[in-house]
C-alpha cells in the first residue's frame, strides 16, 4: 500500500474545517510557540549537518492521530488547534479541507508547505523548552516550496449567503 502526505498550513489569519469523508488517514497538527524564525542549526550527529544553518520556527504538536471515516469533523484555529497540518493517507481516503478566508496570493495568502525537523536535531541559541515540556511534543516547521507534482484545487463556495447572527 502506497501512502501519500501532504503538509500544509493555514496560517494565523485562517480557519480550517477539515472532514475525512472515506479511509483511514493520520493527522499530524502544530501551533506555532512564536511568531517569528530562527536560524536553527543542525546538530553534529544529525543526518542534516552538512546542509547548513536553516530558518524554521518551532511548533508545539497539537494533533498526533489516525481517524478512520466516519469521524467528527475537526475545526483548526488561528492561533491554536493545529492550524499547520499534515494529512498522510493510510488507506485510500479523501479529506474535505475548508479554508477561511480562502488562499489569495494576490492578497498574501497563500499555502504554505514544510519540512519537519525533530526539535532535538536542530539547534537555536535563545530557544529552550520549559524543564516540564517533553521535546517529543516540538518540532522546526522549515518554509519550503510547494513539493513537485502536488496539485491543489481551490473552488469558490456557492452555496447559500452565510449570514451571523
């Protein structure tokens, strides 16, 4: 069985409804720790030493699981809920993800894509965890270009005028 991934983020002015609609798939969700990057650099014995320095921000681990349809819907938030996720399929699936507002790069927004780096192969002078944080729950989210033979589909909603009351 083949398993394909996709990670994505939906930055800190966006909301996402996501629905697994059929299959089994693992979903794996960050918060960003802080707002801004880091030159992080790879540790010695890491298999990434001799790439060099690279700018990542460090995330905390919200979501770490496998869901299997049917299955509640999950709400990703702004600032907290996992907004940066990664969907790898498990068995054969498609997952419904609804972005608010939707991705405008004329406008600035636009998806963003990541490579992951475990929090203990990476290094940053001013970044340290709390004594109590296990660095498990931690990883370097490294700002990457959308990876090659990756099509994203966006579509506007027609549906009926959502109106709050």
């Amino acid at each position: 069985m083949k398993t394909e991934e996709v990670s994505s983020s939906s930055e800190a002015y966006d909301a996402a409804v996501s629905k697994l609609l059929f299959g089994t798939m693992h979903i794996k969700a960050y918060d960003w720790v802080d707002n801004t990057a880091s030159i992080a650099t790879p540790k010695a014995d890491s298999s990434k030493a001799e790439a060099g320095p690279v700018s990542a921000r460090l995330a905390k681990l919200s979501v770490n699981s496998d869901f299997t349809a049917p299955c509640n819907t999950t709400i990703l938030y702004p600032t907290h809920g996992g907004n940066m996720h990664c969907f790898t399929a498990l068995t054969s699936c498609a997952v419904l993800d609804v972005l608010g507002p939707p991705y405008c790069d004329p406008d600035g927004r636009h998806c963003q894509y990541y490579r992951t780096h475990a929090y203990t192969n990476l290094t940053v002078d001013d970044k340290k965890l709390p004594d109590d944080e296990k660095s498990e729950n931690y990883a370097w989210l490294e700002d990457i270009d959308k990876p090659a033979g990756l099509s994203v589909v966006g579509a506007l909603y027609n549906g009926p005028k959502i109106i709050e009351k």
